[in-house]
C-alpha cells in the first residue's frame, strides 16, 4: 500500500521554491495554467516574464492583473524576446514543444518544463497522476470523490481545468493530490513522480501535435518515468496498447478489467466490483449501482477503485462514494427530456474513440451532432458504430466533410449543418419520442469555439431554450 510519508528524494515544497527566487523564468502561454504557474513564481521571488501569441486584449482579466504583481507581459507576438537570458521556461499545454525557439532554448542547455512540473515540485503532497486518452476527466473526479471518504486534505487538479500551480502554496503536504496528466503536459515533465500512476486506455489521438500513434504513447508512457518498486501503476488490462506498457514502469502493476476476473487486480464478477490483491477476492460495489451510462464508465469506476485501494480506503467507503457519484458536466452529461427525446451533452467527446464509446451507452436511436477540428484522425471506425444507432448524422465545423465521407450515406443520413444553433435546431425536427439527441463531436472545439466546455455550454443553453 502506498506510505503517504514517504518524501521524494527531489527537492520539492519549500526547499524548490526558495531555489526559485531571483531567477529569471520565462512562462510562454497565458492561459489558466500560465497563470497560475507566473502567479506562483512571483510569489516565490522569480522574476518573471509571460507571453502569449494572443493580444493582451484578447487575454482576459486574469492576465491584465498580471503586471501589478511585477509581471511583464509581452502579448501578440511569437516567444522570442520573452525568452532572452531566461534560466527557467515553463510551457503551457497548448504550446508545442518543437518551436524553433524552444529549441534553441533547450540547445543552450535551459529547461523546459510544464505547469504540471512546476506545480508538482512547489508542493509535497503524495499525487496520484491519472491519464489515457479518454475517460480521464471522469475517472479523475471519481478517485477524489472515492478519497474524500478518507480525513486527508484531498485536491484534484491538473489537467481537469485547476491548474497545480494555483494551489502549490496552500494545499498541506499530508494531503492526497489527484491530477489529470494530459499527454501534452506530460511530455514536458522531468522529476514528475506519481505515487500512483493510471493509464486508462490508448487510442489515436491529438495526432496533429504528437505526429505519431507511437509519439503519442511515448508521451503517454513519461507518466512512469520517475517511479518507483515502492509505487503503483495502474493498467487496463482489456486494453492492448495500454497493456504493453507494464514493461516500461518499475512500480507494482495493478490490472483492471471489465471482460474477465484477474489474479492480480479489479474487475467484475457476478455483476460486482471485485478486488483480488492479497490472495482473497473482495467485494467492492454492485455494477448496478454505477449511475453512469456506459461499459466504459465500468471501466473508470474500475480505475478509480484500484488508486482507491491502493491508498487504503476501506470498500465499504468505495461502495458509498461510486454510489452518489454523478458524473462530471460535458461527460455524457443529461440535459433535459423535451417531450419524450433526451438530450445528451457529450462535448468532451474530442476523439474518435470517445463518440464511440458514447454511442455504445444508448440503446435508443441516436440523432447525432459530430464535427470540429479532426486532430488528424481517421474517421472510418464512426461509420460500424454508427450502423443501427444513429438515425441521422448533422454535422459541423472544418472536418464535417471528412466525417460525412467516413459515414456514407448507406451508413447514416447526413445532414451538413452552418452552425451548433442550426444543427439543435434540424435535431429538433428530427428526433421523436423515444429518441437521444448526442453531441458527441469525435473533434476538438478550436475551429468554433474556445474549448470543449464552451461548447458543450453553448449547446445546454441551445437545449434549454426549446420550446
């Protein structure tokens, strides 16, 4: 079980932050981990110079606060002068690693860290680093609320939308930090040590920045770098890629499988949550009172359960929290029942494999909304996951003729749509009692809206005023 005292042998808390002052750090992209990252390097006496490609106009009020702490901006151009004579640059996560300035930056031998790194450092709390390709989020959220149960401190952040760095200060050493590791904040840690590692699932993805299937799960894979015998690491085992990354951690490989009961690990068994770690099988949880939808949030619920019971949490304690448990906004997430259709807001959906296994939850015929920016991903598996499900396909944004070429109209009827307000409103039309209404964009936002949650917002409130 994972010793909570157990104090890395990197410098962190304290002793980290002191390192820090005075140096002169450089923070490229001003987004809420830039932020929060520039915010607590002043904080800890570095002076600190933040940039961003974007205009300070464009920027928000968070970042125009900035220079009041002794911050200077340079906004609206590339990263350049902001990075002259600087002996630290933190990057964030939109903000590819292979610019030529970045480059050259690491050629003179400066380092380039993420948000993650830097806040992970500024504190001494043991973590629990959850990453994939979906599922993340949810399984997240679900791990701190399965902890919560326990009397430490417990924080969750990272990649889910509260940066680490906004809460290195405050959040007390003996506490238990559970962070969503995205695959572009992880390729930018270096000491980064999750006491507990999770790896979900691994499907194409983000394939527009890493390049590769194989870049992508490298980047994935940094989350074992730094562990430990004395650490774990959590694996589907009902998943390929992700099983073949055991050989590449040190830590304890505990396995989770919804298909079939395992020597070593958390499954199901008779229509319950079981654990085998120490010889016996233990009953955590009926399936059935999971409220998600979905075989693949068995799956999270899984995942969770083994970081859960790895830190010592009691099943009766699991068994409680997997029962009040929710679920997070834009996740699948139910928005109303107008007159017999239900409709679905899943605009986390950002990949392929994600609207699949959103479609795979309903049983109902489908009315589906997909389309956005397409990251470079094949769209070919949407058409046999579709066949039988959907009714009708509207779709959206710059990669809509792709997905409408990767359905063909044998598969479903598609329907190209201007807008998200169009595409709820031909939905509207469409869909009859009985039927689902799903956002599930199998696409990133960036092409029409800020990011998935604005657009997942944008469609609540689209929802909400029909009539």
């Amino acid at each position: 079980m994972l010793e909570l005292d157990e104090v890395d042998v990197v410098t962190r808390g304290r002793a980290y932050l002191d390192s820090l002052a005075r140096r002169r750090v450089a923070v490229v992209g001003l987004a809420r981990s830039g932020v929060a990252a520039a915010r607590l390097l002043r904080a800890a006496g570095a002076t600190v110079v933040g940039t961003d490609v974007k205009p300070l106009d464009a920027l928000g009020q968070d970042v125009a606060q900035l220079p009041g702490l002794g911050i200077r901006l340079l906004t609206g151009d590339g990263p350049g002068r902001a990075l002259e004579g600087a002996q630290l640059i933190v990057v964030s996560p939109g903000v590819p690693l292979d610019t030529t300035e970045l480059a050259a930056a690491r050629a003179r031998r400066v380092p380039v860290i993420a948000e993650l790194e830097l806040g992970w450092r500024a504190m001494e709390a043991a973590t629990i680093a959850i990453t994939g390709t979906n599922g993340k989020t949810t399984t997240t959220v679900l791990t701190g609320a399965l902890l919560a149960e326990q009397p430490r401190p417990v924080l969750v952040a990272g990649n889910i939308g509260t940066p680490l760095a906004a809460h290195a200060l405050t959040f007390p050493a003996d506490g238990l930090v559970v962070c969503e590791a995205s695959s572009f904040q992880l390729e930018a840690t270096d000491a980064f040590h999750p006491r507990v590692a999770a790896v979900l699932n691994l499907a194409p993805d983000h394939l527009d920045r890493h390049g590769t299937f194989a870049a992508y799960v490298e980047a994935k894979a940094r989350v074992f770098a730094n562990q430990t015998a004395a650490d774990c690491a959590v694996l589907n085992a009902d998943d390929e890629a992700t099983r073949a990354l055991a050989p590449r951690t040190r830590a304890r490989v505990v396995w989770f499988s919804r298909r079939r009961a395992l020597d070593h690990g958390v499954f199901v068994r008779d229509g319950w949550i079981a654990a085998r770690l120490n010889g016996a099988v233990e009953e955590i949880c009926p399936v059935a009172e999971i409220f998600l939808r979905g075989a693949h949030n068995v799956e999270n619920a899984l995942a969770a359960t083994a970081c859960a019971l790895w830190t010592g949490l009691a099943p009766a304690a699991i068994r409680r929290a997997v029962g009040r448990f929710r679920g997070v906004a834009h996740r699948i997430e139910f928005v109303r029942d107008l007159r017999g259709v239900h409709w679905y807001n899943d605009s986390k959906g950002t990949n392929v494999a994600s609207t699949l296994k959103a479609l795979e939850s309903f049983t109902e015929r489908i009315v589906l909304i997909a389309g956005g920016k397409g990251k470079g991903q094949d769209f070919a598996p949407l058409a046999a996951a579709a066949r039988g499900r959907v009714g009708y396909a509207l779709l959206i944004g710059e990669d809509a003729p792709k997905i409408a070429a990767a359905l063909g109209a044998e598969t479903v009827p598609v329907t190209r749509c201007p807008s998200l307000a169009a595409a709820v409103e031909t939905a509207r039309a469409l869909a009859g009692p009985g039927d689902v209404v799903l956002l599930s964009p199998a696409c990133a936002s960036f092409d029409q809206f800020d990011n998935f949650e604005h657009r997942g917002d944008v469609f609540k409130r689209l929802v909400e005023r029909l009539e």
